[in-house]
C-alpha cells in the first residue's frame, strides 16, 4: 500500500488526531499509522535513503494505511544548500514531545568522532530516543543508529573491525519471535567498520532475529516497556548502493585513504578480478580515475522481500500495541467483543 508523505506542523499533527477521535473512525485506527522517518545520513546520501525507506515500508505496509513524516537532527552537519533542498519536506524533532507519532525510524550518520558519544548530534539523538521510548509505541534503529541506541540503552559499545564489513552476507533466521516471522534465509547488504558483540547484547536482554555469516549480528530487538528493531545490516539498500560504496572508496583511496575490497559475496568471481586489476590499475596510474561501468551493476536484491516482511510484523506490532493503549472499550468496538 502507498506510503503518504505529510508535513504538517505538530498543532495540526494533533489536530488531525483529534478530527478523526470525533469522527469516530474507530474500525480504520488501528490500521493508520504514523511514522517518522528521522533521516541523518550525509547530504549525498540523504535523498536516497529517503526513497528506500519509502520503498520499504510500502512493501511491507500491506493493509496499512501509513504515514510517514521527515525529520532531521538539527545538529547533523550540513550544507546550506541541503538545508534549504530539504526545509520543504523535513523539520527538527523539537516538537516531537508534543505531538508524538506510533513508531519511529532512525537512520544512521556521517561519524565525525571515534565514539559515538563525542558525535556533535549525541545530545540530540539520545533525547529523540528516550522522547520515543516514552511516547511512541516503537524505535526502528539502523545502522550508526542502532549502535548508538545500544550504547544509550544499556551501555554496549560498539566495536571497531579491523577490516570494514561491505558486501552481501548469508543470513539466517535465529528466531521464533513474532517479528521473524515469515522472514526466510538469504543474504543481507552489511557496510560498516564496527559492529556490535552478540554475547554482550544478549546478556543485556536483546533477543537476535537474524545473523549474518562472518558480519555477525543482522536484526536484533529489546522489547520491554517499548519495542526496539534494531538493524546492523541495510534490508532498505538498492542493488547497486554497494556498488557506489565501493566506488566511493576507490576514489577516496586515490587520495590516500586505504585501499577498499571489493564488497563480498557481491560480484561473481571473474567480475571481481577484472575489477581488482582495474582498481590496481587506476592506484598505480595506468587506468584512469574512473570505474568500470560493469562495477556499478550489483546483484538482484532479494534482501528487499526479507526486509519488507520485517517492516510488515513491526508495523503489526505496532498497530497491536495501539489499538492496547486505546483500552477495553476500543477494542470491543473494533473486534465486537
């Protein structure tokens, strides 16, 4: 089902809320849903990940009717001119206290320090996640984000890799929980140079969904007074966004910085040489300062439909919790009991 873009202020937020109380839409509440999207990637990424977001929640919306509004930290370094690219369709999450939606997603960040809890966006993000936790019935953390809410929450601190985690990875299902359910194994785009210790995190009261080969820990959930998803992985990523990675990388390194891998799993075995002697090729001045035009075309992204299931039991449950909270009166109106 289509997902609506608003943009409406947190007074008219409420008021919509209020008009549909009286109009007695009682049977279509538990199936509207309100997310924001907190979108904080760097402005090369932030409009792409807008769309897969999107995309992923339509996927997985089924019956749903979900709207989804935009916000950004305040704080996350930016251009002007993204600034004023992005003032049409996203706001800061200040009035979030007063007007709060059902569920929230949080991508991750551009890190700018060597821990997260230095980053110039901290302050602001850790009170998004206790205004969510306190306000909204769910948090959708990926990535940077994701660590960062671990790191909030319970103190697990993430870990840096000597080597970054960039490719696809088998992943399996390691759970039963209502929220892995229906997901079936496959393989997970995973981009990142620290991850978080699953014995650490289970000791804290996390629960693993799904793990992803030698990249560890895929989606995992801390579901107490609020629910959390967390993914380490990107379910949301296009085929090729591995593919831009790495040429991203490759173009950094002729800079300087280190010299990339290819992302694994990724490529099959003769593109990944041919690419390997480009790239060594183009470090050592042979080849030009560009990339090949088959390195751009990455595989058919079967980890959509896993990660659209995922988004389908997280809205369930959050719809759930709502129509919960409305109490026994609700409910038999809804259900006829």
């Amino acid at each position: 089902m289509p997902v609506t873009l608003i943009r409406p202020s947190p007074t008219q937020i409420a008021n919509l809320r209020e008009r549909r109380l009286r109009r007695g839409a009682v049977a279509d509440r538990g199936r509207r849903l309100r997310v924001e999207l907190v979108n904080n990637m760097p402005d090369s990424a932030v409009m792409a990940t807008q769309r897969q977001f999107v995309r992923l929640l339509e996927e997985g919306a089924g019956s749903f009717e979900v709207s989804l509004g935009l916000m950004t930290l305040s704080s996350v370094e930016r251009s002007a001119e993204a600034r004023r690219e992005m003032a049409a369709l996203y706001r800061s999450p200040v009035g979030f206290a007063t007007a709060p939606p059902d569920a929230i997603i949080i991508t991750g960040a551009e890190p700018r320090a060597a821990e997260l809890d230095q980053e110039p966006y901290w302050r602001e993000l850790t009170t998004l996640f206790d205004a969510a936790r306190a306000r909204a019935h769910a948090t959708l953390a990926s990535c940077l984000a994701a660590h960062a809410l671990a790191l909030h929450r319970d103190r697990v601190r993430r870990r840096p890799s000597l080597v970054k985690w960039s490719g696809i990875y088998r992943t399996e299902i390691v759970s039963s929980h209502p929220l892995a359910r229906g997901l079936e194994p496959g393989f997970t785009p995973h981009s990142r140079w620290n991850g978080l210790d699953e014995a650490e995190l289970v000791a804290k009261g996390y629960l693993m969904l799904t793990r992803a080969g030698e990249a560890g820990v895929d989606m995992f959930i801390k579901d107490e007074d609020h629910l959390a998803l967390f993914f380490q992985g990107h379910p949301e990523y296009d085929s090729d966004s591995l593919a831009r990675e790495y040429r991203r990388d490759v173009l950094r390194a002729l800079s300087g910085a280190p010299l990339p891998a290819p992302p694994a799993h990724y490529y099959d075995p003769e593109t990944e040489r041919r690419l390997r002697a480009h790239v060594a090729g183009m470090i050592a001045g042979r080849e030009a300062p560009t990339m090949p035009p088959y390195a751009m075309i990455g595989p058919a992204p079967e980890w959509r439909a896993r990660g659209a299931r995922a988004i389908g039991n997280w809205l369930t449950a959050i719809a759930a919790r709502k129509l919960a909270a409305n109490g026994p009166t609700f409910s038999r109106a809804r259900f006829g009991g």
